[in-house]
C-alpha cells in the first residue's frame, strides 16, 4: 500500500512537472530577434520615395506598418518613423534592415528585441532558411506551399487577397474588340492554373472580389469555354494575334501566362507571351498584361475602389467611386459590370502564404490591408 | 614555207596534241580520282552520322528507360493508379528529372494520354497526346523521330517512350534530345565538312528552318530546291552548289531524309563537303599540268627547232647542191655524212654529180673531137674545090711548059688568072671562119623591130619575085604598139637577115614567109615561118650547132650567128617543124638585155663546139650565111 502511494505520488509528481513545463513554454517570452527575409529589394525608406516595383511597395508598407503607428484615411502611414513598435537599429541599402522594439510604446513593448529583414532573398533560398532554421519567417510563393509544408515547414495562409488578371491595354486595336477579349477570357483554365501551377493554393476567380469579400464571387463563372471562345475568335476578321506581357523575373506570372498561351491555342486564338519590365508602363506591343491585384481592404467596397484605382487607367474603365455607403448590390453591379467589359479578365485569387519558424510563436495572419503583426509575435527560446 | 618550217609546225602541232591530251587526261583521271574520295569520304560521314543517329537513339531509349525505371517514377505510377489521384501534384517533376537525365523532352503521361508534366512546355500539363494512346509496343519500337509541340514552336525530337504500368494503368514517359544546332555541334566532323539540318516542320520551305551547328544558315534559299525535290521523293541524293560565281565556294552536299515512325519526312539531314581544297588542288594540277606543258612546249620547240635544223640541214644541203648543178656547177658536192636515207641520197647525189662531171668531161670531149672533124672535113671540104683546080692549073703550067713551050705564055696567063680565082675563093672561105669567129659583142640602141623587119622585107622583094623561080609571099604581122628595146641593130638585121634566107632555101618551090611581132610582159616576140619542107626531130636537135648543115655549099654556121646573137641580146629562140607543112622560129628579146657578158658561144680556137642550143638546129637553115 505504501509503496503504491509512492508509487501514485511520483507519477503525478512527474505529470504535474511535465505540465509546468509545457504551460511555461507556451508563455509569452521576451526577447530575442526575428530573423526575417524577403524577396523584395529596398534601397530606402524615406515615406516620400516612391517604391521601383510593387513587391517593394508592398515590403515597404509592412516595414512601414512596423515604424508607424498611426495611419491617415487613405492607408497611408502618419506620424514618426520609429513612432511605431519598432525603431530602425541598422539600415543596409537593398541588403538588410534591423529594426528595434520599442521599449515605451503604448500598448506595451513588442516581445522580441529586433527583427533582421534580409532582402533579395530568392523564394528557394528562404524555404531553404526556414528549413535549415536560419530564418524565422518568410513568404512563400503559393506553388511551393505544398512542397514546403511535405518538408516540414510551418505554413500559414491568408484568406484569398490577392488577384491575378489580365488587363488589356487600352487604345490598343485587338484590345478593343469586344470578341478577342470575350474569346480569350472563355478560352482560360483557371481551375487547372489553380490546381496545377498553384498546387490548389488560391481559388479561380470569376469576379474581382473573393467569396469571403462580397459573397457573390459565385455568381460569375469560372469554367472555360473552348468551343465557344473559338466561335467568337473566328468572327474576328484577318489573323489577329494577342501580346500578353508578364513583368520580368515573376515565374508565376510567366507559368500562368504559358498556360493561358496553351489555352488561347487550343480555341484557335494568336497569344504570345512576352516578358516586360516591372512596373514599366506596357511597350507599345503589348496588348494586355498579367497583372497582381491586392487587396488594401477587407471591405469590400473598399477593396474594388482599389482595385477600380488601378485598373481604370490601364484599361479605360470608368473611374467614378462607389458612394461610401454603397451596399453590396451595388459594388457586385460595378463589379459585374467591369468583368463584363472583358478589359479586365480576373484569374485567380491567391491567399498570402508565409513560412514560419519552429520558434515563431501567436503568429496571426494578418487581415487584407494590414501589416505583418510583429508585435505580437514571440520566440520560444530554443532547447540547449 | 619551207620545209624547215613545215617539219617544224609538224612536230610543234604534234607535240601540243600530245601534251594536249595527256594534260586533259591527267586532269580527267584527277578529277575523277578527287570525286571517287570526296564521295566516298561523304559516305562514309553518312554511314558515320547513320551510326551516331543509332547510338544517340540508343542513349535516348536507356535515358528513358532509366526514368521508367527510377523509384520516383514507379511511386508516381503506383500514386496514380489510385482513384482520383491528385496529378497535380507532379506538374513540376518532369524538369527535374529531365535535368538529371540530360533529355530535352520529357513527358509523363497518364493512361489516358493526358500530360501529366512536361519539360518542353510545362504549361501544357493536362492535355491529351493521343498517339500514345494507340496500340504499339514501345518498348521494340526504339528510337524514333517526331516532331515535338513546345512553347517556342515545334521541333525535330530524337525520342522514345517507355511504359510504367501498375495495375490496368499505364504511366507514359516520353522523352528525347532535341536535332538541332546542338545536335550538329555533337557531331565530330573533319575539316571542310559541315552538317545542315532542316527541320521540315512546316507546310513550305522556311530558310529559318535550315541550320547547322552555329544556328540558321544564311543563303539558305540556294538550297531550297533541292529540300523541295527531297520532300517530293524522300531519298538519299547528292549535288553540288556553288554559293558565289568563283568555283572555291563550291559545296557538295549529300542529303539524308529523316522520316518518322510512319515513314513521313520531318526532316533532311545535309552532309555538305566543301570543295575548297578539291579546287585547290585541282588548280593545282591544272596549273602545274599547264606549267609541264608551257616548259615541255619551250623545251619541244627548242628540240623541234634543233631536230629540224639538224634534220634539215643535209636536205637543204642537197638542195643547194641541186641548185648549184641546175645552175651549171655539175661538180657541186653535198657535205652530208651518215648512214641514214639523207646520208645516202647525199652519197648517191655526189655520186650522181661525179658521174654527170665525168660525162659531160668525156661529151664535152668527143663533142670536140666531133666538132673538130666536122670542121675538118668542112674546112677540107671547102679546101677541096679550090685545091683540085689548083693542082689542075699548076700541073696544066707544068705539062704546057714541057710539052707546049709556045703556047706556055698563052697557058701561063690564063693558069695565073685561075689560080688567083681560086687563092681568092680560098681567102673568102677563110673569111668566113674568121668572121665567125670574131663575132662582135653587141652595141645597144633603141631598135624598133617591126622596122628592121620591114626593111629586110623590102630587101629581099626583088628575090621573092624573081624571075626564073617560084614566087614567094612575104606576109607581115607586126604588132602596132610593138615596144621599143634595146639593142644592136645591125647584128639583129643580120639575125634576121639569116633567118629570111634560110626560109627561102627552104621554099625553092615557093611559098608564104610569115613575119609576126608581139610583145608580152614587155618582151618583144618574132615568129617566121615558111611553108617549106620541114624538118625531122634530129635535124631540129642539131640545128644550132655551128658546122652543121644539110645544104651542099652551107658553112653550118648561119643559124649558130642567129643564136649568138639572140643569146648576146639576153633572148631565147626556138624552131618548131613539121615535115611537108614547114618551120617555125620564136624569137623572144628583152626590152633590156641583162648586163652580164655574152656566154661564150663563140667558137675558140680550141673548142669549135657552142654552147648547148636551146632548141633544134635547122639543118636546112644554115645556108644563110654559109651560102
């Protein structure tokens, strides 16, 4: 009897040890660095720089989210650099960033002490990093989601915010016939893109707003139409011939772009793809462009502003603004009524991934138009 | 042309003949020789590309088959034999693996022919190759040539296609190496050889679609006749191009159809040869053909020169001493040695002018013997006459003086007057002889001929009709515009003079005298002829020979005057006869004698003979100045 009772008093002693440790591990810690890399190329931070190309922009504003903390009405960040979570500690032109907590912040100080941004960090060498332990967080390209999380590496997907079109030019001649824009958009896979290219990472997108953003995404179709985009092609007079750029150095954009090149010769429609630089205006060949689309608003009357923002002046579309209290009957009308134009051809939609770090703990992926939530974000102090 | 130069020209044309054909010969098999190796050295790069094509193909189908074989492609097999397996899942793969194995085609293909992954055009996944479909067993098949779809066009693919089969469902893993540029670039070559590809991808000849191993080949539209006559009848063929007008460009290409497994032509393999070396030593030869036979035509004109100098030389020496016997030097040797035909016609022609010395030494001697008896005799004839009334006279002296004393005065008178007759008969016969032989050389002045005949004419009238014998009747023929020539005018009036009375002597029944004058080439020509008797052949051979005569009081020395005279003024003179119808003598006189003294036709005192007639004497002519 007495030995069991010590026995009995052991194992809960030992299960009661082993649960403290565990409940110790999951509280927050202070300190440490986030090891961060990028993609994106940074040669300054000044707010009134203008960024070289969106992946910059987009690197940019989350550092800024970082630096900053207030914003002004338009999305723009207000206030000090530095006024934010984080501080600049070190700054290395296009190689690397080192940002600061801030110790007296309101709302309390971040829980890591930095974080180290590399940049120029190619998409293979971060998965390697994140695999090898050398970095905490990373994005990652949707087509290689699946292989990284085969590899073990912590993924975490966003909602579908960020929309891939094309969007022709315009002025230009085939861009402005109705039926090549028709055919071509009825001549495209988007479920095989997504499948695919995208390793089932994303949703094929029929309108310009995801089903989470207005719920009426299923309303407009998705299927692709070979037989009758090859009808409209054919009542288009001569031998017409279609140039879709893709900016330079995005293998997404050129594999989705050989696909719609696939696609466009399998309805009997002249598509060839051509690289262009990024965030060049389109050269004068060039009759539509693979363009991405974020999301700067989980709103969606917000969101399709934005998008309206962007896309009107490449493709001609009317520029009015939706009242700021339309209701969703009428942002899926403007919405109905731009995809309906075939200027702008919607693709697909693709969630934001990210790679994280066995440390990286209460990561919370950040919401459409927000910035990387660091602040919230602790280590767990690797095991000796 | 003489025949130096003819024996010259002879063996030059012989000698360009020869040589002639033996250059063209020379080049002909040169030729013949460099087209046998540069043919048989494109066959054997045929045979050798033929065996690389094979290899490659081999290499292609152990690739292929290594692939099939590999782990990863057996799970991917085993994962898609599942139901509603997710293919997407390894759209990506077939990059890699085509990497690692070094094929620049690759597919994985599901059962139903739907591309799983491709590495030639990734963006191609999910749509159908229905050919693999198909009943055929890939794995016998081999390698074979296909055009392949890629993003960049289509292109000419080495392949082959092996099978993964899990369960009732096949895995297709197509792959290959691309025939291309760098295909070419494998290909080991010799120097001066290239291998063009032509991709016949198309429904027309596209000049981009021709390439070696440094990408498309410019002028490339000079062989598009040639890929169009190979793609209406696919087969191994050769010709030769030239890319430029200067023949070292020129290329000889061997064409090599590649068909695919149906036997359709996708594509024409040249083989092209560059001549440039062929060429080069073909003007090599040429030129050194040509140099053989410029230094065998220099040296062969010098031997032909000098073969026929020295073959000509005796003949020419013969000739010479030909000439110099027609020109009266019978003694002419020829100094031509040797045992050949030259050297013996020149031993018999120096025999032959030997014996003609000889001869004409022993006919010049009895001639002179003959002449010295015929003057003999002529001189005793003509002494004879005077002589025996001599002796009559002396000895009636004689026989009066013993026998008659009374009447020796009557008879001594009368007997002195006989005798001094008879001394002068001899002195004129003398005379005569003498003036023969002192014939003057003539002094030239312009004599017009038809007038020295009128005047002999005129002459002679009263003879022609005297009284007591048969009229003859003179009829003259002279030439108006008859030119005027130099010479002596009183020696040809004597000429002329003989002739007249020879014909006469020989009308005594009368006849017709025909005196005719012209004039050729400025030659004044004077006929006469007389009706007379004629002449036999023999006497017209000796009619010019002084002495000689058919007359019973002829001297026989008429004629040889005219001759003399004739031959002094540079002339001619020929009979021509006919017994019973009459004769005729052809005068012929320069306008100018030449100046050269008169030939020795005048008898000397040791040799009575004349120089050889240039035509018949007329016996019966000598009478004129004999008579």
């Amino acid at each position: 009897m007495k030995l069991r009772s010590c026995l009995f008093l052991a194992v809960i002693s030992i299960a009661l040890l082993d649960a403290g440790r565990v409940e110790t591990s999951r509280r927050p810690r202070y300190g440490g660095t986030l090891r961060v890399e990028i993609g994106a190329v940074l040669h300054s931070l000044d707010p009134a720089g203008a960024p070289a190309d969106p992946d910059e922009a987009a690197a940019k504003n989350e550092i800024d989210s970082l630096l900053y903390d207030q914003r002004n009405p338009d999305g723009t960040f207000a206030g000090v650099a530095g006024s934010g979570a984080f501080h600049i500690a070190e700054w290395e032109s296009g190689k690397h960033v080192t940002l600061a907590a801030n110790e007296n912040i309101r709302g309390g100080r971040p829980f890591v002490d930095s974080i180290d941004i590399q940049m120029g960090r190619p998409a293979k060498d971060r998965l390697l990093d994140l695999e090898g332990g050398k970095a905490d967080f990373a994005e990652i390209p949707p087509e290689e989601a699946r292989r990284a999380a085969e590899r073990g590496v912590r993924v975490s997907t966003s909602q579908p915010e960020d929309l891939v079109a094309i969007v022709f030019a315009a002025g230009h001649a085939i861009a402005e016939d109705a039926h090549a824009r028709e055919a071509l958009a009825r001549s495209i896979e988007r479920a095989a893109i997504v499948n695919f290219i995208l390793q089932k990472e994303g949703e094929p997108a029929g309108g310009l707003l995801p089903q989470w953003s207005n719920g009426t995404a299923f309303l407009f179709s998705t299927a692709a139409d070979a037989a009758g985009a090859k009808e409209l092609w054919s009542q288009i007079g001569g031998s017409p011939k279609i140039v879709l750029g893709y900016d330079s150095g995005d293998l997404l954009g050129q594999t989705i772009a050989e696909r719609i090149a696939v696609n466009a010769r399998d309805a009997g429609i002249g598509l060839t793809a051509e690289t262009i630089a990024s965030a060049a205006p389109s050269p004068a060949n060039v009759d539509a462009r693979l363009v991405y689309l974020r999301m700067t608003s989980s709103h969606p009357r917000d969101a399709l502003a934005g998008f309206q923002a962007v896309l009107a002046p490449m493709a001609g579309l009317d520029p009015s603004p939706l009242p700021a209290a339309a209701a969703s009957e009428q942002i899926y009308e403007r919405e109905r009524a731009i995809v309906s134009s075939y200027r702008v051809v919607p693709l697909v939609w693709l969630p934001r991934l990210y790679g994280l770090g066995p440390r990286v703990r209460d990561w919370k992926v950040p919401a459409a138009g927000e910035g990387w939530p660091f602040a919230d974000v602790w280590l767990e102090q690797e095991s000796q | 042309m003489t025949f130096r130069s003819k024996l010259f020209w002879v063996f030059t044309i012989a000698l360009l003949l020869s040589v002639g054909v033996i250059a063209a010969g020379v080049t002909i098999v040169a030729r013949q020789a460099f087209d046998d190796l540069n043919r048989q050295h494109s066959e054997a790069l045929v045979a050798q590309f033929e065996g690389e094509f094979q290899r490659r193909g081999q290499d292609v189908v152990q690739r292929v088959q290594g692939i099939a074989d590999a782990e990863g492609t057996v799970r991917m097999a085993i994962d898609l034999s599942r139901p509603k397996a997710d293919v997407s899942v390894y759209v990506n793969d077939a990059r890699g693996v085509s990497q690692s194995h070094q094929l620049d085609f690759l597919d994985f293909v599901a059962t139903d022919g739907a591309i799983i992954s491709s590495n030639e055009w990734p963006a191609r996944f999910g749509y159908k190759m229905d050919w693999l479909t198909q009943p055929q067993d890939w794995s016998s098949l081999g390698s074979f040539l296909m055009k392949v779809d890629t993003q960049d066009g289509p292109a000419l693919g080495l392949m082959a296609v092996s099978t993964v089969r899990v369960g009732d469902r096949d895995l297709f893993i197509v792959g290959g190496q691309r025939l291309g540029k760098d295909f070419l670039n494998s290909l080991v070559l010799p120097d001066g050889m290239r291998a063009l590809l032509y991709l016949d991808l198309d429904p027309d000849f596209q000049p981009t679609n021709l390439v070696d191993s440094s990408g498309p080949v410019v002028d490339s539209e000079r062989l598009a006749s040639f890929i169009a006559r190979e793609r209406q009848d696919p087969r191994k063929q050769a010709f030769e191009i030239s890319w430029t007008p200067d023949p070292l460009s020129s290329e000889a290409f061997h064409a090599l159809p590649l068909q695919g497994r149906r036997k359709e032509l996708l594509g024409v393999l040249l083989i092209g040869s560059s001549q440039q070396e062929v060429v080069k030593l073909e003007h090599r030869i040429r030129d050194l053909a040509l140099g053989v036979v410029a230094m065998g035509l220099f040296f062969g004109l010098l031997l032909s020169w000098w073969g026929t100098a020295r073959v000509t030389r005796p003949v020419r020496k013969l000739a010479e001493g030909a000439r110099e016997v027609s020109e009266g030097n019978w003694g002419a040797r020829v100094d031509v040695h040797g045992r050949h035909e030259i050297g013996q016609l020149a031993t018999a022609f120096n025999r032959m002018t030997t014996q003609l010395t000889q001869q004409r030494e022993q006919l010049v001697q009895a001639e002179r013997v003959a002449a010295w008896r015929e003057l003999a005799r002529r001189l005793a004839h003509e002494l004879k006459n005077p002589l025996f009334p001599l002796q009559t006279t002396v000895e009636n002296l004689q026989r009066a003086r013993e026998q008659s004393p009374e009447q020796f005065d009557e008879v001594f008178r009368e007997s002195t007057g006989i005798l001094l007759s008879e001394i002068e008969n001899l002195k004129k016969i003398v005379g005569r002889f003498s003036d023969f032989a002192k014939m003057p050389q003539p002094e030239l002045g312009p004599v017009d001929v038809n007038n020295v005949v009128r005047g002999i004419v005129k002459l002679f009238e009263a003879q022609f009709g005297a009284v007591g014998r048969p009229p003859i009747t003179p009829e003259l023929h002279l030439e108006e515009n008859l030119p005027v020539i130099q010479a002596d005018a009183t020696l040809l009036h004597r000429a002329i003079e003989n002739l007249v009375l020879n014909a006469m002597d020989a009308m005594p029944a009368g006849g017709v005298l025909m005196l005719r004058t012209t004039h050729q080439d400025g030659d004044v020509e004077l006929e006469i002829s007389d009706t007379g008797s004629g002449l036999t052949p023999e006497e017209c051979e000796r009619l010019f020979t002084p002495y000689y005569t058919t007359k019973q009081h002829g001297t026989g020395l008429g004629l040889a005057i005219v001759q003399s005279v004739v031959s002094d003024h540079g002339g001619r003179i020929s009979v021509e006869s006919e017994t019973g119808v009459g004769t005729s003598f052809h005068i012929r006189l320069p306008a100018r004698p030449p100046l050269r003294p008169a030939p020795a036709h005048t008898p000397d005192a040791t040799s009575p003979v004349a120089t050889t007639p240039t035509a018949s004497e007329n016996p019966e002519a000598t009478a004129g100045e004999g008579a």
